[in-house]
C-alpha cells in the first residue's frame, strides 16, 4: 500500500505539516512546576456537582503553582449542543468563584492556544490524522452499520470481546484501489486508529502502567482495538481530540473522571503514536452518598437534587461554604487544616491531587449545612445582607423589598446572638435564613408553635399581661429578666429549671416556660435567639403590639 498517496486521496485539502502546529501552539512560558489544567465540559446546558467538584480540583492544581486553567468545549457531538451552554457553565462556575484564566468565554475565545471550541478544530485534527495514514497508524473504515452489528453478533456467539480488532478489521486489507472505488461511489467512512496491540487472549496481552496522580500506578491490558477516531463526518471522537488538544493545549494535568480509565490504554497508544508524552491523569471517583437505606451509592441526576448545581444556588448555598466544603471532600487532610488554621482563608491550603479519594468521595447534605454554618458565622453581616439581596433578586423578587433598602436592620437581624466568644451558628442557606428569620418581617409573622405543656390557656394570658404592665423598652436584659423570672414565681413557676426538676409537685413549670410564652408571642415560635435582643430590634411598638395580640387569643 502507497501510504503517502492514500493520504493525499483522503485529506487533498490538507496542506498545513504537522510541525507547523508545534510553532503555533509553543510550549508554555510559565514557572517551573506550573501546571495547565482545562475544565472540558459538552455544551449539553447541564453541569452538575460532578463538574464543580472536578473543575475546582483543576482550578487549584493551575492557580496553587502559577498556571493555566482553560475552558474548552467539546462540542463534536453536534447533537447535544445547546444553545447558552457556554454561558451557563462560566455563569455557574463564576458564581462558585472558579475562573477561568483563558479558553471560551460569554464573548468569545480568550488565549493563544485555540479555538477551544473543538468544532472549530477539524482542519488540525486532520492533519495529524493524514500523517497517520502516512505513516500506516490509520486507515479509512467503510464497514455499514448493518456490517457492525453482524460482527457484534458473530462476536456475541462466540464470546469474543466486541469491537474492530483482529480479523474484524476488515477494512485494513483493503487495497488502494478498493478505497478510491469506494471514494468514488461516495461510501461514508470512518478513520480507525490501526491498533499496535495484539489480537491475543487477555492473560497473553501485554499491559500498560500509567501513574495516576490520584491512584497511583495503574496496570492495564494494553489497547487492542482500531478505536474510531475521526467520525464520518470528519470530526473527531473525545479519544482523538483529548490527545490532539490536551497536546497542543499544553494541558500538563488531565483531571476527569473515573468512567474514562477504560479507555486510557488506548489514550496512551494514540499518545505514543503521536510520539508525544501524555500529561499527568487525575482520575477523579464519583460522587457517593449514604442513601435512605443506608446503602453507599453514587449521585444520581434523577434521584438527586442535590447534585444539580442548580439546588445550590436556588436554595442560595454561599459559594464560600460550598467551596469550602467542596474542598472538605476533595482531600482527605483539609479538616485537619481547617482546625489548625480556623481562620486562614482556603486558598492557602495545599490542595494535592494525591490526597483525592480514588473509591469514592462522600457527599453528604448535612455535613455540608455543618460547613455553611461555620463559613457563614465569619462572613460580615454587610456581607451576607448582600448575599441575601442578591440571591433574593434571582430567585424571590417578592421578598426583595424587606432586604433592599433595609440593610441596617436585616444586619441587626442577621448579626444577633454573632458576636462574643460563642456566636451562634445557625445560618446556613439563603432560604433557611430567610426562613429563620422571617418573624422580623410583620407580613410573615405568624404563631408556628403550640403553648409549652406547663402553661395552660389562662396562664399564657395571665403572663403576657403581666410582662405587658411591666415592660419597660429601656430595660437592660439582666434587669428584663428578673421581672419574668420574679412575676413567674408568684405565679407558680419555679425561677430555675432545676428547682422544677427536683420538686416537679411544687410547681406548675419553671422560669422557661414563661419567657417561652413571651417568646410565642414575640417571634411565633417557642426557639429563637434572645428575646430581648429580638425586642430591642422589632423597637418598643411593634413588641407590645405582638405581645397584646398574643394575649388576645385566650
Ligand atoms: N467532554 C468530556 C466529558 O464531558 C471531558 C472529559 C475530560 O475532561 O477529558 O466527560
């Protein structure tokens, strides 16, 4: 066979040589040790916790060291594109506070090693696709459909591994002359990487080892099978374009996931074709959670909200909190970071590939609200009141209206009981917050709670009453108190919870079930944060107006 005059009959417009490509895209000017990392998302509009968990993990490896972290499109499947998808992802990623320093963007490609669309590619893969043919690594398939599936059957029956391998690869004897008949007559045809590897049973096959920077050395059977790599319509499959572009990228670390390790012996041959080195692989593990049953298993897109990223910003997650726990997951020695280092902002921690999970990173929604907690406690009031409006904005205009334009008081709100050397922790997401502290707002003020069991009906009454006659607004709190705890006591009701619990019979309940009649009637619910901080921000009107309200039900 004349390679160089196959070549030129399938690739007559090819005209740029392969080395030309080594002066466009150069290696990279940058530091030693800089890594180039790429989040390489389809253009399919859905990106999930999947997606975030591993582009942040690529987002440190780069910006840690002084490199590059890209975005390109792997849109060669033209039938899962969706239109905004490239917005959507650098929106999304942006809001987790992960960006990108070059590749393509809302406006266009930004960098010197693009296009980073691959459709937009097809001329450089091409290239390199004629010089296989030159060099007899590659060779064109016209096997039909119907073919296909007749040798997976035949394959089926005798429970041989299925794919082009072997005496399967019957497109590899065909002769020059075939092939221009078959051009002519306007056959479609595929471009199959004409495999090194032996047809031989697997024990006798030999193997690769790569190391994986997450899991260490991986031993593989090496690649047997003439894998497609340019598609009819002479667009290449991922297999091609990651080498292609993860090459001429300069893209020194690869992290994806662990549904690609089958395929890396073949990513390894198509490298050592190329004669090229291959970068670092980082194969990520997927996603778990403990579920209902307590049975270990992976996110799913149908079962989980919570692997959509869309829960996180709907439910308004902090993208501080979610980086932050995001982090807690992706290594293993982050926590023990986190508790020398409590108030070390997160991007001093040395995140490292080699302290990945590789059997499975545990996602878990409570862990994650623990995270939020501890994030949000250190986050300004300022802050997170602008959080609030912006999330508000998105996603509840009607509510908008009590956040902006009333930021001093929201701040009040948001920063009660978050000061001193034991601040409460109980603010998690947007619409818990909102939630937790909706009684400020009159139109969403309502009784939730049900009287404490100690206080009967006429009792409640008597007590709000009484709180009514004494209340004074410019009361400090200690002094605030005694006058519950002393007016409780002539009622009956011990003035120290464990005078209660030693002579139950001598009582009819304790100083806690009076404020918390008082608490029923201020804020609707029976737990809250400190009545009198609640009071001095609702003001002296709006207290008593509540509290006689209240009164006024019995
Ligand atoms: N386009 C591939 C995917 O979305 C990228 C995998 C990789 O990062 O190489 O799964």
């Amino acid at each position: 066979m004349d390679n160089m005059k196959l070549a030129e009959l399938l690739f007559p417009h090819i005209t740029k040589s392969p080395e030309e490509y080594e002066d466009i895209f150069p290696v990279r000017e940058l530091p030693e040790g800089a890594r180039v990392t790429r989040m390489a998302p389809s253009p399919t509009g859905f990106i999930h916790l999947g997606n975030l968990f591993s582009a942040f993990a690529d987002e440190r490896l780069a910006h840690q060291s002084g490199g590059v972290f890209y975005l390109r499109i792997e849109d060669t499947d033209d039938k899962r594109y969706v239109e905004g998808a490239v917005e959507t992802i650098v929106n999304v990623l942006d809001y987790f506070q992960i960006n990108f320093d070059e590749g393509a963007g809302i406006t266009g490609d930004k960098g010197d090693y693009g296009p980073y669309h691959q459709s937009q590619r097809a001329e450089l893969y091409q290239t390199f696709v004629k010089k296989m043919v030159q060099n007899g690594q590659a060779y064109p398939c016209f096997l039909t459909e119907e073919e296909l599936s007749d040798i997976r059957a035949q394959q089926e029956a005798i429970k041989a591994n299925p794919g082009i391998y072997g005496k399967w690869a019957v497109s590899r004897d065909l002769t020059l002359e075939q092939i221009e008949e078959n051009l002519k007559a306007g056959k479609p045809y595929v471009m199959r990487l004409k495999s090194k590897g032996q047809d031989l049973p697997p024990e006798e096959m030999k193997t690769i080892t790569v190391n994986d920077a997450i899991r260490g050395d991986i031993t593989m059977p090496e690649n047997n099978m003439d894998l497609v790599i340019l598609k009819a319509t002479g667009i290449p499959t991922y297999h091609f374009a990651h080498v292609i572009d993860d090459h001429f990228m300069r893209t020194t670390h690869v992290v994806r996931g662990e549904e690609w390790l089958s395929s890396l012996p073949l990513h390894v041959e198509l490298f050592e074709t190329m004669g090229w080195p291959h970068p670092v692989y980082c194969h990520t593990a997927h996603l778990m959670k403990i579920d209902e049953t307590g049975n270990k298993r992976k996110l799913s897109k149908r079962k989980d909200p919570e692997l959509s990223l869309d829960y996180y910003r709907r439910d308004g997650y902090h993208p501080m909190a979610v980086r932050e726990y995001l982090l807690n997951i992706l290594n293993s020695n982050f926590e023990e970071w986190r508790i020398a280092n409590p108030d070390a902002p997160i991007d001093e921690f040395q995140f490292t590939a080699e302290k990945m999970s590789n059997s499975g990173a545990l996602f878990d929604l409570n862990k994650l609200s623990d995270v939020c907690k501890d994030v949000l406690v250190k986050i300004p009031a300022a802050e997170l009141c602008q959080f609030m409006i912006d999330w508000a904005k998105e996603f509840r205009p009607e509510i908008l209206p009590l956040f902006e334009g009333n930021e001093a008081y929201i701040e009040q709100i948001l920063d009660l009981g978050r000061t001193g050397n034991k601040p409460r922790k109980d603010l998690v997401c947007a619409v818990q917050i909102f939630d937790f502290i909706k009684y400020f707002f009159d139109d969403h003020f309502v009784i939730e709670n049900e009287l404490p069991e100690n206080v009967s009906k006429e009792d409640a009454k008597a007590i709000l009453e009484t709180y009514l006659a004494g209340y004074d607004h410019n009361d400090d709190q200690s002094v605030w108190f005694d006058k519950i705890r002393t007016f409780g006591a002539e009622m009956g009701y011990a003035a120290k919870p464990k005078d209660f619990k030693k002579n139950p019979d001598m009582y009819k309940g304790h100083v806690g079930d009076v404020s918390t009649v008082v608490r029923l009637a201020v804020t609707g619910r029976s737990q809250s944060p400190d009545i009198w901080g609640i009071q001095q921000i609702l003001g002296e009107e709006r207290t008593i107006e509540r509290v006689k309200a209240y009164a006024a039900q019995f």
